[in-house]
C-alpha cells in the first residue's frame, strides 16, 4: 500500500496589504502557507476544506509579477502617506494609499474590482461597488491637483488600470 505524503499548512492572518507582503516574505521557506486577512476568512477557507463533501473551490488571485517601477518622480511615499510628484504631495487615506499601491506598482496592469476588494479591503464583497468607485474618484483629483499626466483607467465591466502617459 502506498502512503499518501502529508503537507502542512500554515495559515497567516494580516489586516493590512503591507502586512500581507510582511508576512509573505517571513513564510517565504515554509512548504505550504496561505494569507488572508481576518479570522472570519480562515475560518471560511476552514469550513470549505474541512468538509469532504463540499464542492466549493475558493481561489485568490494570482499576486501582480514583479511590480514594474514607477516612471520617476510620481511616487507613492508609504511611510508617510502621502502621493510624491516633482516637488508637489498630497496625502492619502488608508484606503488611497492601498488602492494607488496596487495600481502604481504594476502600471497598465488591469485590477479587477474583485482584485482591488481583495487586496484593499481584504474581503471580496463588491456590492454595487459604489465604495471602490468612491475611492477611484478621490484619487482620480489628487492626481489632477498634482498636475501630472498619470491617470487611472477605468476597464469597463472588469476594473482599474494605472496609466503614466
């Protein structure tokens, strides 16, 4: 008879997006690991594989490759918060500093809305998405305030991509 090989696996629980990756680079040697971002979410993942007869298949989206580099001098300062253009900045709310981070750090890539829930707000709730779009409008002025050319993108029916122009 042959014996089934057994993995663990490690589950990580981090509120922020920062802390994910934080988190992501500490678990980088274990075998198995999965992030999420709040206790309900490992229990969900929990209930789903704990029960064989469930046909549910959860996946996450796949993380953004190597984020390509931001087209000097637009810059995200995440230590202060704030969006950096020339010798101009304008603060961000934890939720534009997430969004822009997402978008800024892969340009041209599209996030979907579920992506940006994901990873903004660590839940996959879209609702009538009125919360994201709120946050896209925002931003969308702080970056006009600045008076450079990058804009955000909308992909109809998919979601948001950052243009340098």
């Amino acid at each position: 008879m042959t014996e089934i090989p057994v993995t663990s696996l490690t589950i990580g629980i981090a509120a922020t997006p920062d802390d994910r990756r934080r988190l992501a680079r500490l678990l980088g040697d274990t075998e198995a690991f999965l992030i999420v971002s709040s206790v309900d979410q490992a229990r969900q993942f929990l209930d789903i594989v704990g029960s064989p007869e469930s046909t549910v298949i959860t996946t996450l989206p796949e993380p953004p490759a190597t984020p390509a580099p931001v087209p000097a001098p637009l810059r995200v300062d995440s230590d202060r918060r704030v969006l950096r253009w020339q010798d101009r900045e304008v603060g961000l709310t934890p939720l534009e500093h997430d969004f822009l981070n997402c978008l800024v750090g892969s340009p041209g890539q599209v996030w979907t809305y579920k992506q940006l829930h994901l990873e903004v707000w660590g839940n996959e709730h879209l609702g009538r998405g009125s919360d994201l779009h709120s946050v896209v409008r925002r931003v969308r002025r702080k970056l006009a305030g600045l008076g450079t050319s990058a804009r955000i993108q909308s992909v109809r029916g998919v979601g948001f991509r950052f243009a340098s122009h």
